[in-house]
C-alpha cells in the first residue's frame, strides 16, 4: 500500500444529454484534478454530481467533450478498463461472498495470484479495522461496516483514483462523523485522487482540498472551502454553502468603488468586478462578519452602516444569532460568540457594521460564471 | 402476539372486519382453525389414499417386499424409472435453457411490456392441457407442419409424434411457466447495480454475470428445476397422448398396473418408489435453500 500515487483527471467541456428535447443534465463541465486531491462534487439533488462521476468511471457515456486521466482520453473505454476504485450509496456489495471474497474480487479479476490475494486483502481489511469480520456475509454487518468494507474493496487494487458517490448519505451522523475521519486518513495514507459527491456542504468542507460546486448540470464554482465561502462567486454558490446576508440592488462605480444600490440604502465594497458595473447585482455578507451596536454609532471610513430592528435571537451554545430586519426591508441575521455578545435584545434598534472588504458583489441571477474573464477563482480549462 | 385493547382502530368507521380479525391474533390458538378445512381435505383427499397405497405395496397380494422385489427384477418396471428420470432431467434442463433469458429480459423491459411477457407465459393455462396436447399431436405429425417446415430447410422428416422427442417438446412447453414463475421471482430482487459495481472492480460484463448474477439467481433456478423436475416424474397425460406404450412414463406404467391389471400392490409401489424420489429431491434441495424457497414460495434463499 505504500507505493500508490494518484492520476490527474481532466474534464473538458464534458455534457450529457439524456434526451434530444431536455435540457443536458451535465452542461459543458470543465474541471481539472490534480494528482492526489482530494476534490468534491457539491451540489442539491439533481444537480447532476452523479452523472458526472459515472461519466468519469465509465458507466455513462458523454455526449460530448472528453475526459482524460493522466492526460490519456478514456472516453471510450469501458469502466473495467479504467482501473478506477468506486464506492456507491448503496455499498454494492456481492450479497453471496464474504467480506474477505469481497474485496479479494478485483484481484482476482487482475488474475494475482492467490497467495498474495490473500496478503493484500488482509493488509487492506487491517487497514479499515475490519479484519475480524473477513468471513461474514454482507448481510451481518452494520452499514457503517459495510461502507468501510466497500472501500477497502475499492483500494485494495492500488487504483489512481478513488470515487464516491455520497458514500455516507444512508448512515446516521455520528458513524458519518466518524468514517468521514477515516476516509481522511486513507487519503492522507494512501496518496490517490479522491473524488467524493455529496450534497452535504459540511462534509464538502471537512474533508475536501477542493470544492466544485454544481447547480443545473454546470459547475458554478471551483475553490478551497475558504475560497468559497470568502468569495462566492454566485448567488446560488454563497447561499448553498454557508449562511449569508443577501442585498439585492444596482450594480454602480461610485467614489472609485464598486458600489450597490438598493432601494433606500447603497453598500461599498472593495470588490473589483468592474465587469458587473451597470447590472442588477447582489451583495454578500457573512453573519460573522457583521458587528451589531444598540443604538447609532459613529460610522469610521471604510465600513457599511445600516439601521435595523432586531427580531429575534436564537442561542446555539458557542455563539447566538441575532435575526434583524433593515429599515430598507431587508431581512437577515448576525453571529456573534458567546462571551462577546452585544446586548441587543428582540425589538431593539441597532446599527450593523462591516467592513467594506467583507461585502462581496456576484450577479443576481445564476450566469455560468465559469470563463469569466480575470476570474482567479474559477478554474477554466477553456 | 397479545394485543390487550384496539383503541387506534375504534376510532375508524369499517372497524367491523378489523376488530375480527385482531380477535384472532389476541387468542392465538383460535387461529388453528383457520387451517382446520384444508387439513380435513388433504387428509381425506390425499393423505389417506397415499397410505393405502404405500401400505397396499407391502401387503397384496401377501405380506412382504415380493413387490420391491418385482419392481427391480420384472425388466420392465426399472427401465420405466430410469427413462423417466432421464426424460425429466431433459424436460428441466431445457425449460431451464428457455426460461432463464426470457426471466432475465422481463426483469428489464419497461411496466407494459412485462405485463405482456407475463401473459404469454401464462397463456398455457387459459387452454386446457388436453386441446394442447391435442394441438401437439397435429403439429408433430410426420405430415404435420413442423415437419412441412424442417423439409424446406432440408432437413427431416423427423419421427416426433409417438416418440420421446415429441413427448419431451410437449413437456417443456407446458412445464415452462413452472420454471418461468419462480425463475423471474428470483431475479427480480436481484440489484442490478450490483454488476455495475463489479464491472467497475475490473469485471468483464459476461464475468460479472457469471461471479456477481448468476450466482445471485441460483434460488429461483433451483426453485423452478425442483417444481418442473416434480411434475414431470409424474407427469400423465402429455407422455400417454404424444408417445407410445413401448416408451412409456413411471405414472402410464402405474395406470396400466392399477386400471388394467388391478395389481394394486405393484402399482403402489411404483408410487411408493415415485413418492419417495420426489422427497428425496426436497430434501436435498432444502440443504442449500430453506423448503419454502425449494417450493418457489419464497423468492429469496435464506441467507
Ligand atoms: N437515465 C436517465 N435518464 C434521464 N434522466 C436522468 C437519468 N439519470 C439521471 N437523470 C436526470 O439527470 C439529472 C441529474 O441526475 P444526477 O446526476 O443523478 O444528480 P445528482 O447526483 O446531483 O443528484 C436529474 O435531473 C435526473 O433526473
Ligand atoms: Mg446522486
């Protein structure tokens, strides 16, 4: 198990259309994967993460576009000649082998020999923990254990890359919690390419290197969770992962800034999309950066103020929340830690405060940000 | 299972059949009588002319095994055994060659399409067994169109009425829905997904079939090899309309014996003989598979 390494992955303009008089599913994906990231596939249901993923292990055809590993197409092959690791939902394991038969499968199928069949498959059961239950059925053992049984089985062949495809969505959180830790540590430990769809922002943001966020068959944004969440680079993207403070208004260059201009308030930011100048935009702002005051307060330079009612709070244990509505009719919540709470209290008036640097302006409507120009954040393969 | 009171179902207007039936299940030994017809049928029905039988091949014409005895010595009545052990090893084996694909296309093709596969399998069954051996006998007449058409190919005539081949073809076909049924119960559980994943383990498709499905279907096989194997050793008519005398099955054999020769004890033990493979077969069968699944009940094997 020592001498793995991953493959770099490269998807170009990669689309799949199931029926001529439908919308693609997945819509000119660009995307490229470094050798041994780890990289996960986040968006809601339907977004077409599955769909992607079974293109890249070979059970899905592409309609167009291509997709290379180590920068050899592999579009038309088939998936058992992609040598790729593959753990489903649904563990898929052979009800009728033992979990030692089990994973000894791919081997065999590699024609090893016996012998060291055996020496790798009880490496790889140590590995996950397993060892004791090699000759149980797959039907007397937990899901928990069924998951890590699937996951041996797809490394114990020494493949470059590893997809998964929502491996954790039928377990309970805490075993969730728990083999998350473990698919980290295999990670760590083994140095291949992982590939992990979810639909879970905080497993996307536990355990990726990177995140590719999918909505509508297209990828709205690639980055590290702090990138994301630093600087969406959409609507949709700012509000899938994370809380956020939504403006909406007009997009305009005032005093050298770009500024936002809604009905009855404006918002400065530092942003530099000068691009979006002219067009309805939105501003966003993350609950932990607002600083609530009871009461007006003097505003310092380069910080947005704004007046509000607070409408209620909701206490949750580190830190509270304190929901607020604007004068402007603007609704939206701050977060501030325990021990360093302002006292506003259900119905009082208080002035938000944020930086202009914390403010981030994106389109209102999602609009395929990907080959943006100057757009540092979005990867573009085109 | 007791349960003390029915509060959750009083509220509900047509509470009457309910409130019945959970009288039964809160006094259980009520429930025998659910099964007290059928025992009181069987027992008459079958059960008591089955140890007539038995007990008439031990004690006519005198006391003994002198039945068992001819059985094994009169030339005739082994040789029957035999054939029919083989001709319905061949009944299954093709039934089996014939069912599988069209179970495993069912399990694929979409709502409506299924339904018509299920019709046509159970087409057999709106027409009596007699107009269908009837239809065979004109079909696999040496001048009948089944061997009209093996001469424009080239081939034939072909002896197929009054021969084992014509009886072993009027076998399957009315056998195959035995074997069909319980074949496509079976792979209809069978996750699909479960091929994918072995493809994607490095398995050729045929492999994955081979390691991951067929194995998977192995209960309905067995449960539609041992309900066709069953009924064919004792099948009747079919073999005593298509074939002849000389070639005759286990139960021609007994009918001659009984009806004609009113030797009650050499055809009893023919039966006995029958009768005794039959739970034989389910015993062995029920080592692998739990009876009810042997039986095709159950669609899953125990495990
Ligand atoms: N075989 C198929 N035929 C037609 N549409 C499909 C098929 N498979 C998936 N889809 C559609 O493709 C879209 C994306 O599906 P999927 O990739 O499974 O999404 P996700 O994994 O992100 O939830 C869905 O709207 C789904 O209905
Ligand atoms: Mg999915």
């Amino acid at each position: 198990m020592t001498d793995m390494r991953g493959a770099a992955i490269r998807l170009s303009s990669v689309t799949k259309r199931y029926s001529e008089h439908q919308p693609p599913v997945v819509n000119d994906v660009c995307l490229e994967i470094a050798a041994g990231e780890f990289i996960t596939l986040l968006g809601p249901s339907g977004s077409g993460k599955s769909t992607t993923l079974n293109m890249i292990a070979g059970f899905e055809q592409l309609t167009a576009g291509d997709i290379l590993i180590d920068g050899v197409s592999v579009a038309s092959l088939p998936p058992y000649k992609r040598g790729l690791g593959m753990v489903f939902q649904h563990y898929a394991l052979f009800p009728h082998m033992t979990i030692a038969q089990n994973v000894a499968f791919p081997l065999q199928q590699r024609k090893m020999r016996k012998r060291d069949i055996q020496r790798r498959v009880d490496d790889v059961l140590d590995l996950v923990g397993l060892a004791h239950l090699r000759d149980r059925l797959p039907g007397q053992i937990s899901g928990g254990q069924a998951q890590r049984v699937a996951l041996a089985r797809a490394v114990v062949f020494e493949p470059h890359v590893l997809l998964m495809d929502e491996p954790l969505g039928a377990l309970d959180k805490k075993l969730r919690e728990q083999l998350q830790g473990e698919i980290a540590r295999m990670h760590r430990e083994l140095g291949i390419t992982f590939i992990f769809v979810t639909h879970d922002q905080e497993e996307a943001l536990a355990l990726s290197d990177r995140i590719a966020v999918f909505e509508g068959g297209r990828i709205e944004q690639v980055g590290t969770a702090q990138e994301l969440y630093a600087r969406p680079a959409s609507l949709f993207a700012a509000e899938f992962l994370g809380e956020s403070n939504v403006f909406h208004g007009m997009i305009t260059e005032r005093r050298g800034r770009v500024s936002l201009v809604g009905e009855g308030f404006e918002v400065l930011t530092d942003d530099g999309r000068a691009g979006l100048v002219g067009t309805a935009g939105v501003v966003v702002v993350r609950p932990e950066r607002i600083r609530l005051t009871v009461g007006d307060v003097a505003v310092e330079h380069d910080v947005n103020a704004m007046t509000a009612t607070v409408t209620h709070i909701v206490y949750q244990g580190s830190y509270r929340k304190v929901a607020f509505r604007t004068d402007a009719g603007t609704t939206g919540s701050a977060r501030e830690p325990a021990g360093a709470e302002s006292s506003a209290m259900p119905g009082d008036r208080v002035t938000l405060c944020w930086r202009v640097g914390d403010g981030v302006i994106v389109p209102a409507q999602s609009v395929p940000v990907v080959g943006l120009p100057g757009d540092a954040l979005v990867e573009s393969t085109s | 299972m007791p349960i003390s009171s029915t509060p959750i179902m009083s509220a509900s207007a047509p509470e009457r059949p309910v409130r019945r039936l959970l009288w039964l299940s809160a006094r259980p030994w009520y429930g025998v009588l659910l099964v007290v017809p059928a025992v009181c049928l069987l027992a008459t029905v079958f059960a008591y002319p089955v140890a007539a039988l038995i007990w008439l091949s031990f004690a006519d014409p005198s006391l003994g095994l002198e039945n068992y005895h001819r059985l094994l010595t009169d030339g005739v009545s082994l040789l029957v055994l035999l054939r029919t052990l083989r001709m319905a090893t061949i009944v299954t084996l093709v039934t089996l060659l014939l069912a599988y694909p069209y179970a495993y296309l069912m399990t694929l093709v979409g709502r409506r399409a299924r339904s018509v596969m299920v019709a046509l399998v159970l087409l057999p069954f709106w027409t009596s067994l007699m107009a269908r051996t009837f239809a065979w006998i004109v079909l696999l007449q040496d001048n009948g169109p089944i061997n009209d058409l093996l001469a424009m190919v080239g081939l034939g005539p072909l002896e197929l009425a009054g021969t084992e081949a014509g009886v072993t073809i009027g076998m399957t076909q009315v056998l195959l829905p035995f074997m069909t049924l319980p074949l496509y119960g079976t792979l209809r559980t069978i996750d699909r997904r479960l091929l994918d994943a072995a493809i994607g383990l490095g398995a050729r498709p045929l492999t994955a079939f081979r390691r991951v499905y067929l194995p998977l279907s192995m209960p309905g096989v067995v449960a539609g090899a041992m309900m066709v194997y069953i009924l064919a050793l004792g099948f009747y008519v079919t073999p005593a309309m298509l074939g002849s005398p000389s070639e005759s099955m286990i139960s021609q054999l007994m009918t001659v014996r009984i009806t004609q020769l009113l030797d009650f004890g050499a055809g009893g033990a023919l039966a006995t003989v029958l009768f005794l493979l039959t739970l034989l077969l389910l015993a062995l069968v029920s080592r692998f598979l739990s009876p009810s699944a042997a039986l095709g009940m159950s669609t899953r094997g125990e495990r």
